[in-house]
C-alpha cells in the first residue's frame, strides 16, 4: 500500500437508507492500511429510518479523499437539491481517485455534475432520472465509467464495494473478505428485479412509489436546471 493511507469518505445525509451506506462500509473500511471517515453536511448525528448515526465528521472539514460514495435514500433528489451538502461533495470528488455512489446516491452524483456523458447505475424505480443530469442510465448492478463506480439499488452495494475492493487491494483480498463475512446471497425468492417479480407484486409496488414519482421528478429536475442540463 502507499505510504499515505487509501482515505475513503462516506457522505451521509439524515433520511438515507442505511444499508446503502453500512453494506458496503462494512467491506471497504477492512482495506489493509485505509483510513474510513463517515461525514456529514452538519457533523454530529444522522439520523437513517430508525438508526442514528453518531460522531460523522464535517464535509467541510475534510480536505482530501481517495473514494467518496454517497448512499441513497428515499428523499435523495430532496438532499440532490441541498446546495451545501451537493457542493462538498463535488470539491471532494473532484479529487478523488473513485467516485462513486449506491441505489439513488447517483442522483446526488448527477445533482453535483458529475455524472455528465457517463453511464451509471441506480435504484431500478428511478433510474429513468439519470438523463436529466446527461447521465446514461446502466442496468448494471454494477457500473463503471472511468473512475465513477456505481451500484444499482441497496443491496448491490456489496457487489460494488466487492468489486472496488478488487480494485484496490486485488481479488485475493477481496475473495478473503468475501469468504470472512460469508457473502453467498441464496435468497429465498427471485422477486429482486422487476425482470423477474411476480407481476401483481412489481405492479403493487409502483402504485405505492407513484406517490413520490411526480415530486422526485420536479426535485431532479430543479437541481438539473441549476447545472444549466
């Protein structure tokens, strides 16, 4: 490893949904010789459906990182239009080494400008969004264009801390760590995509998000707009 230690910034924000950020911290804060930092707009407690975050540094306050990942959350195009929080973010990935993002965190990402003429992945119920950022939106679980690394929606965070992992410290590291936290997904249904669910129940679940649809637009939208799209 380099002398300087691999310095990973997780960008948290209250709301978000928390798997999308402790799945795939719970791999990369095990890179030999890594430094993980939590942070928030705010500092302090993020609160995260029914878990509280506690001690999460400043953004500000941070100069440098190597990676940044920004989770997802159900109110991620309201946070996509916190100028604040978008625009730390943006300072730390511009120098960042890996940008990257979980489910709906790449909306955050679009909402930086960072995603322009990139291909990513995000939550299959919004992935659609992606172009109003000039993204190109990837079906992918996991999806590469230059250094942004994006995961599709909550779970596939594992499979790209995986793949990040890979990355950094070579797949032997990555099969260890694999093997160590026994990663070896057998779900008891093939309901994970909308390709595969049964049909009343993909059918259920858009009616319940088509609740937020319109407002998840007008937010996207609006932050899209400020980046000039």
């Amino acid at each position: 490893m380099n002398e300087t230690p691999l310095r990973i910034v997780f960008a948290i924000y209250p709301g978000m949904t928390q798997l999308d950020f402790t799945g795939p911290q719970q791999f990369l804060s095990r890179v030999p010789g890594s430094e993980t930092i939590v942070a928030s707009r705010d500092g302090g407690e993020v609160p995260s459906e029914g878990l509280v975050f506690a001690g999460t540094r400043v953004l500000a306050e941070i100069d440098r990182c190597d990676l940044v990942c920004v989770p997802g959350g159900l109110n991620a195009t309201e946070v996509a239009l916190d100028a604040a929080f978008v625009g730390e973010v943006r300072r730390l990935a511009l120098g960042a080494r890996y940008v990257t993002s979980v489910c709906t965190g790449s909306l955050i990402l679009g909402a930086a400008g960072l995603l322009v003429g990139k291909r990513a992945a995000c939550h299959w119920a919004w992935r659609h969004l992606l172009p109003l950022y000039g993204a190109v939106p990837d079906e992918g679980r996991v999806v590469r264009d230059g250094n942004v690394i994006t995961g599709g929606g909550v779970t596939a965070g594992i499979d790209f801390a995986l793949t990040v992992l890979a990355e950094i410290g070579g797949e032997a590291l990555a099969h260890s760590l694999q093997l160590g936290l026994e990663y070896a997904p057998a779900p008891p249904f093939d309901a994970g995509r909308p390709e595969t669910a049964p049909a009343e129940i993909l059918a259920a679940y858009r009616a319940r998000m088509e609740a937020f649809a319109a407002q998840r637009e007008a937010q996207t939208r609006e932050a899209a707009a400020r980046l000039g799209l």
